[in-house]
C-alpha cells in the first residue's frame, strides 16, 4: 500500500487542492508569482478567508483553526503541490516569533496585531558585522532608560533580516554579559537603529543588515527571560524548518508529478523519453528520493506534535532531506524537460532558485546534519 495520510490531513488536502484550482488558479494566470500586486494578495486572502483557510495559521484558542505542526504541515504541503506559487498565500500570518509573548501587555501589544495582520515582525538572528566594522556578538546591556524605566541598551548588528525593511519590529537575538541570551523586540523606527542596504537573492526575497547603536529597548519588550533567548529563537526557528520541509515536499511532487507528464508525452525521437533505460533510471531517483523525504516530513511533524524529545533532530533531519530533496529534484527535471526549462520564467528556472535559497536558509545542511550526529553521540544510533 502507497504512503497515506490520516483521514482528517488526507481531506484537509483534498480540500485545499480543490480550492486552489476552483479559485486561486483562475485569478493568478500571467502574474509574476516573485512579485504580485498588492491587490492580488488581498484577493487571495479574502477568498481563502471565505473558504475557510485563512486562519489554519492561528491557534484556536485565539480563534483561529488550528496551527498545530501536523495540520499545518499538511496544509503547506497541498498548497506546493498544487503547483501555483502563489497559493502559498492562501494561509495568513502566523504568530510566528510573537508566540513567545507571554504575558498579558505583550499579548496585546505585540501577539495579537501579529495574528490579526495588522502589524509584522521580522527575525534579526544572523549576526552581522557592525557599522564600524568590528565582530563582536550584538549584546543587550542592561541600564536605566532616558524615561526612567528599566531595560537594556542594544548595540551590534544582525545581517540578513528576511523582510526587516517593510517589517514593524525586529526581533533580536542579544547576549547580556553574564547573564546569557535575551529576546528583545525592537521599533524598527526606533533612535539608534540603522537599516544597511537592501539586497535581493536569487529566491525572489529580499533582506536588510541592520545595526544597533545604544538602542534603548524598555524590559516590557523581552520576550521570556534572559538566559533563555536562544532557547526560544530555537523553538521559532522549529517552527520555520518544519514549514520548510512541508513546502519543499509538496513542491517536489509537483515536480516529480510533471516530469513524468513530460517524459511520457511524445517525443521528436519518435518514442516518449521514458521508454529510455537512462530516464527512467533518473526518474527513479526523483521518485524514491521524493517517498523517503515525504515519510519522514509526515514522522518528524507527528513528533513535534507529540512534543517528543526527539522532535528538534527529527525535525532538523527532515528540512535538511526535504530541502536537498528538492534541490537534487529540480536539477534532475530541468536535465529531463532540457532547454526550454532554463527560460527565465519557467517554473523550474524559479524553483531551481528558490530551492537553491533552502539549502543555507533556517540552518544550512551541514549544520543540521551536525545536529543529528550530535544527538546520536548521545543517545545512540537508534535514538532518531
Ligand atoms: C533566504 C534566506 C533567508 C534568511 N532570512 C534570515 C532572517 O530572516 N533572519 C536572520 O537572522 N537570518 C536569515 N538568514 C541567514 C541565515 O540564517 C544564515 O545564512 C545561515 O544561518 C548561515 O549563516 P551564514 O550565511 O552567515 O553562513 P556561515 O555561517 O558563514 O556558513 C557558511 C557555510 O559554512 C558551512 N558551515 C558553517 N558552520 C559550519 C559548521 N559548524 N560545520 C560545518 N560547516 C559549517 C555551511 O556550509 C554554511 O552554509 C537567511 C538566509 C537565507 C538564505
């Protein structure tokens, strides 16, 4: 028997594809899905709004549908596998960072216009070189305030911030001497705060360096305690893996899928390129690579719902397959589609890029893969 879903992700699936392609797919033909205007997206968010999707991102108890990791993962995955890039929008903003608010003022202040989309947070974790040019961690000291209240002075520089730009806050990872690290969420407008050049890579997304020079951040912008701000950033950055892989294995039987149209479709050599012994060894690849990441997506998501112990390394382990998965995928079907795929434009010139992004993004491979020899040192090989 073929890998099957649950019943209930098996019809939330179902549903979503149908969504996609009923509605989502007649209003997105023609646009540019690396730039599409402001009004599309509203379009996409209303009818998802409507169909009852929107909010799959938000937990129920803020009334949303779920966001729990095993729903969610199910959602991005039909969402890539439909096809449309841009049905990925289909689902609205998160809590993201701001679930690690956890007091009643930050829920209000920072949590809950996150979760209505009224206002963003970008994640200022990549350190930076600083504006005069030394290397030292970005550090939070802690200080009385110019009004009096307690906080911390924020100074160093955080590079790569993904949407810093156009985001409201930044939230930053800092050490206090002694202490450990900190959570801080900084007012990207605030005194002291230094955004760098704009810069664009290769997946359509764009990141800003910004720098820190004596940032005043008040206490009541911590999140959690100090000492345990990387431990929380971990959890957010779980979070974004194992939406990752979802993302990465949905779009890679999308591939594999469409590859396959294209290799048993007619061929100028008289015969379709899948009567050929070397394609269809290729073709193999695709598809047994494609199982193996989509298993272990499926066991790492069911993992992190039942909060395992094992659950970080599992979940490490399935963004670092599912993301090299798509990558080895994508090459292997341009080799297979041959030049029209190299286009500018074509879907799989866009996800060769996009992919290529995946492979450093959230923890590059090599990190992750030290993540899992780490956590078998310790516990054994049978440990995963
Ligand atoms: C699309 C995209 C979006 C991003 N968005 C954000 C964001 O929003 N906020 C943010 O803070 N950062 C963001 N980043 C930055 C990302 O977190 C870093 O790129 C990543 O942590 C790697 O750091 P680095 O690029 O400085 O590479 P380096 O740390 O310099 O590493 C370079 C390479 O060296 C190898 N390497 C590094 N360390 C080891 C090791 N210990 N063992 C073996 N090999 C190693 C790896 O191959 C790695 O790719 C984003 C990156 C990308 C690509």
């Amino acid at each position: 028997m073929h890998f099957q879903l649950p019943a209930d992700l098996d019809d939330l699936q179902t549903r979503l594809l149908d969504f996609v392609a009923e509605q989502i797919d007649p209003i997105t033909e023609g646009v540019d899905p690396e730039a599409p205007p402001a009004e599309l997206r509203r379009q996409i968010a209303a009818r998802s709004e409507a169909a009852g999707f929107y909010r799959l991102t938000v937990p129920q108890s803020d009334g949303g549908l779920g966001g729990d990791p095993r729903l969610l993962t199910a959602a991005r995955e039909a969402l890539a596998l439909s096809g449309n890039p841009l049905a990925a929008r289909a689902l609205g903003s998160g809590p993201g960072i701001m679930r690690l608010a956890d007091n009643d003022q930050q829920r209000d202040d920072l949590y809950l216009p996150v979760i209505r989309g009224e206002r963003s947070a970008a994640f200022a974790f990549t350190e930076a070189i600083r504006a005069d040019g030394s290397q030292q961690p970005t550090q939070a000291v802690r200080a009385t305030l110019p009004d009096g209240a307690d906080g911390f002075l924020l100074t160093g520089a955080k590079g790569f911030v993904t949407g810093g730009a156009s985001s409201d806050w930044l939230v930053v990872v800092a050490n206090v001497p002694d202490e450990g690290t900190a959570l801080l969420v900084v007012d990207r407008a605030a005194p002291g705060v230094t955004a760098g050049e704009l810069g664009a890579s290769i997946d359509g997304s764009t990141h800003s360096p910004f720098y820190f020079d004596a940032v005043a951040v008040p206490q009541s912008r911590l999140l959690g305690n100090v000492g345990d701000g990387l431990p929380r950033a971990m959890q957010n950055i779980d979070r974004m893996r194992l939406s990752v892989a979802a993302e990465c294995v949905g779009w890679t039987r999308w591939v594999t899928r469409t590859t396959l149209e294209r290799i048993e479709g007619p061929h100028r050599s008289g015969a379709p390129l899948a009567d050929q012994q070397q394609v269809q060894a290729i073709f193999a690849d695709m598809a047994a690579d494609s199982f193996a990441a989509r298993t272990t997506l499926y066991q790492a998501a069911n993992a992190r719902e039942a909060d395992d112990t094992t659950a970080g390394t599992q979940v490490a382990a399935a963004k670092w397959l599912a993301s090299e998965t798509l990558h080895r995928t994508v090459d292997r079907a341009i080799q297979l589609h041959g030049a029209q795929s190299l286009l500018r434009g074509h879907p799989l010139e866009r996800l060769y890029r996009w992919s290529r992004s995946l492979r450093i993004a959230e923890g590059p491979t090599e990190l992750l893969r030290l993540t899992v020899a780490r956590h078998i040192r310790q516990n054994g090989v049978d440990a995963l």
